[in-house]
C-alpha cells in the first residue's frame, strides 16, 4: 500500500483488507530466540508486529521503510499528523535517525536509557516524513523490555511503535487488548503478558538551552528535572510544546467507549460531586461507573448497582497507572454507559501521567 499520497491528510488512513494475526506466545524475561527471529523477519519484510513494552504494547514497523509505516498509520486509523516514536536497540544507534544530540540529551539517555524516556531531537534525512508527521524532529526511546530489545536487535532496523491500539482509544497493557482492537489489521502480537508500567513513556524535547516534557509518563517529571539541573544548573525546564511536536499530544486520546467525567478539585467535595453525578445516571436508567482508590469505592459502596473498577490504594500511583487503562478497558466490556474519576489529591510521580491521560480521556473535566 503506498500511503505517502495521503500521509498528511486530516483523515486517518483505513485499512481496506483484513489479514491474519498470528498470535505468538513468548517469555517476557527470556525471550525464544526462535519466536524473536520470526517477528523480526516480519518486521524486516515490512509488516506490524506487536510487542510488550516496559509502559504498553507497542505497535511496530521499519522506521525506515515509508511504506511499512504507512501501514502502522492504516491499522490504526491514526490521524496522519501525530507523529511516531522510533526505537531504537541502543543508544548507540542514536545517530542513524538523529542529527544532533545536544549534551542534555546525552546526559538523559545516561540516566534514563534504557527505559521509558522519550527524547525529542533534530532528525536525520534518512528517517521518512511519515514517521515524523513532516516535523523536522524526530521522537526516540530505547525501552529496556527484553522481549522488544530482541525483537528490535535482531530486526536490525530502527522500529516506528506508537501503541498498539485503535486510534484515540485506550492504549493496550495486554495482547488481549491489542487483538480486540488490531485482530486481522496486523501481521503478528507477540503475547508477553501484561506490560509493567502501564502508561506510556514520557516524552522530553531537548533544546540547547533546556528541556521541555512535553508528555508526562512512566518517567517522573522529578526525576527529569533532577538529571537535567545535575548536567547543567542554568538548563530550563519547561512543560508543554508551542506545537505537536511529539505522540500523545492530541486532546483526545485514550478515551473508552464509555463517556468519562473527570472530576478534579479536594477530595471531599470531589467525592460529593461524584456521588451526585452517578445518582443522576442511576436514576435515568444508565449503567454509571466508578473509576475510583479502593477507599473512595468503599466511600461510595452506597451507590450500588454502579459498576465499579479499582486503581489501587489511594496514592499509590504505581498501582494506579499500572491498572488505569486495562480497567477503563474492563469496564467497557461490562457495559458502562458513563464513568466517573476523581483526580489525584498530589501532582508528583506518576499522578501527573494518570492526570494527563484521564483529562485527555474524559468527554467532560470538572
């Protein structure tokens, strides 16, 4: 399929052939060599193999074969302007697809790689257009998971991976997730349980004179700002991007089938807020859901017949983020009409990642 016509259109490509997934599964801790040489091949070839990562499963294809990331773009009917990240075996190989790294970036790669840190760089030529989104940068990771360490390895390739999902939907923890939304899209899922994190990497752009994370995630902002001041004390350390510089920057994304209502602000008055909300759907009939600590579900267990659906004690975030996407998942699944989500009582660590996918994910933010 030769995409390139199309690749910056506002419509996301579709997929207009269903082909057959081959579901392989594999050790996550020691990875057959044999399995990894099968997908590899696939990759080489240019097909979609997904694979766990240490965040979520990632979606993956040759960064360097236009084609095969135009299918990745298919697959996913993702918009054709939200660029990729490319992975990489190690750092190493950092200067096949970036033309320059500047000293923070190098010094973050020391802290970070590998591991579930983005970086934002100036990209080579050699990388095509449609993994960038025509951006002149390029997004890079090397994640330290070993089944997609070998699997990238042994590609030999540079490997283009956004989440193995539907396109603005929930990102993927398991392969049960991945096939429910890329069943008979992609060549192969390579089934390694589910990912450890949970929530996806974050995404820092690197600038001569400072940082920006332009995506909060399994990396924690502090840890960032920690490594970055230690490099260089007069470095800046800003949040946002003044454009879409990177994935997971659209204002929706990770949404469920299910309309979310975030609802932000002190707890209590949050927990009122949502025991109101939930009792105006139950009463009109709607099967309402609670996305909630163990210890507001237990606050709010009054509120039967709602569904219900842990993150874990309150602020354990680990926890948290580990559950957020497979539960929005599981409660779709069971119906949900509606769901309801208070927002962490503090912003460090991985709160600051679970708040930014559930804003991103919610039809209404209170």
């Amino acid at each position: 399929m030769d995409a390139t016509p199309r690749l910056y259109a506002s419509t996301p490509l579709r997929l207009n052939h269903t082909i057959e997934t081959e579901v392989l599964a594999i050790d996550s801790a020691a990875p057959d060599p044999g399995v990894i040489a099968r997908a590899a091949a696939v990759v080489r070839r240019g097909g979609l193999v997904a694979f766990p990562t240490e965040t979520v499963y990632g979606l993956g294809a040759n960064a360097l074969d236009a084609d095969a990331v135009g299918r990745i773009f298919a697959a996913k009917e993702r918009a054709a302007d939200d660029p990729l990240i490319v992975h990489l075996a190690d750092a190493g190989q950092l200067a096949t697809v970036a033309r320059e790294v500047p000293p923070l970036a190098v010094a973050l790669a020391a802290a970070f790689w590998p591991g579930p840190l983005t970086l934002v760089l100036p990209k080579r030529a050699e990388v095509p257009a449609a993994v960038t989104a025509g951006l002149d940068s390029v997004a890079v990771r090397v994640p330290r998971h070993p089944v997609a360490h070998a699997l990238i390895a042994t590609a030999g390739v540079p490997v283009a991976a956004p989440s193995a999902n539907r396109f603005t939907r929930t990102s993927a923890t398991t392969a049960a997730h991945v096939l429910e939304d890329l069943g008979g899209r992609i060549d192969m899922v390579l089934d390694g349980g589910p990912a450890e994190a949970g929530i996806e990497s974050t995404v820092v752009a690197v600038y001569a004179d400072g940082v920006s994370v332009l995506r909060p995630g399994a990396v924690p902002t502090e840890a960032i700002a920690e490594v970055v001041q230690r490099a260089d004390p007069a470095a800046t350390i800003r949040t946002g991007a003044r454009e879409k510089v990177s994935p997971g920057m659209m204002a929706k994304h990770y949404a469920p089938r299910a309309r979310l209502t975030y609802v932000t602000g002190p707890r209590e008055a949050a927990l009122a807020r949502v025991r109101a909300l939930v009792a105006e759907e139950l009463a009109a009939g709607r099967r309402a859901a609670l996305l909630l600590s163990d210890e507001d579900l237990e606050a709010l267990a009054d509120l039967a017949p709602a569904l219900t659906a842990s993150l874990g004690p309150r602020g354990d975030h680990t926890t948290a983020a580990r559950r957020l996407f497979a539960a929005l998942r599981e409660l779709d699944q069971r119906g949900a009409e509606s769901v309801f989500a208070i927002a962490p009582e503090t912003m460090t660590g991985y709160a600051r990642a679970i708040d930014d996918r559930l804003r991103r994910a919610a039809a209404r933010v209170e």
